[in-house]
C-alpha cells in the first residue's frame, strides 16, 4: 500500500474511535497488533498485545476516564509509518480530575492493518490526574 492509502487506514481508525465504533476499528487493526502506552500509576499504561489485549484497553479506558476532546492535528507518512500529531482531553472518573495532553502516535500499516501503535503522551499529566488528593 502507498502512504496515501496508509494515512487513510490511520484517519479511518481515528473516526471508528470517536464514533464509539469498536469492532470497525478493531476490523482496522492486525490480529497480532500490539499497542504500546508509556507510563506508570494509571490504569492505561503497558503494552496490549491482539484484538483480545485491545477489547480489554477500550473496557479499562471507558470505565477509567472520559474523553471529552480527541483531535488528531496532522498525519505525516513515510513507508508504511504514520505519525499523528494530536490534542486530547479529558477527565479521570475516580479523581474527578481533568487532563490534557498534546501527543504523538507513531503507526505502523502493513498490508491494509494497523500492525503497532505507540504513544508519546504526557503520561506525567495523566498519572497526575490519576493520583487521589494527599489526606489532610
């Protein structure tokens, strides 16, 4: 596939997650597709491995936190790698605490599939987010 044709596989995969589409985007992405997401102290962080490792990131991030904004800003592509530079926002249903985050996704799309996704987020604003308030 050409890079155009892998930016619009990205940005497909983008509208399926803010429609709530699950299962389009999971139709998207490799069977063995592994999703990377840095950091530590909330809920989200690790590596997710397969359909089964993402349907289990998407039931831990709805129960977890709410996205009010996700805005993918800019795709640039090159081989069968998509870079999306983006804004989110957000709140941590525990804490009741807000975040944003300006981040890069770096995509791999091998023949039609998103094969790997890794995140570079600002993990210290959602660990931050994630902390309950210190006792008084």
């Amino acid at each position: 596939m050409n890079e155009q044709e892998n930016v619009q596989i990205v940005k497909d995969a983008f509208a399926a997650i803010g429609s709530g589409d699950r299962q389009g985007l999971l139709a998207l992405f490799a069977e063995d597709i592994e999703w990377v997401i840095p950091g530590e102290k909330w809920p989200l962080a690790g590596t997710h491995r397969g359909h089964a490792g993402l349907t289990n990131l998407f039931k831990t991030q709805s129960e977890t936190m709410e996205t009010s904004l996700l805005e993918p800003r800019e795709f640039i592509a090159q081989g069968d790698r998509v870079l999306v530079l983006g804004f989110a926002r957000g709140k941590i249903k525990a804490t009741n605490k807000t975040w944003q985050d300006d981040w890069v996704f770096a995509i791999t799309v091998r023949n039609g599939k998103v094969t790997h996704i890794r995140e570079y987020i600002d993990t210290q604003a959602l660990a931050r987010a994630s902390e309950p308030n210190a006792s008084r």
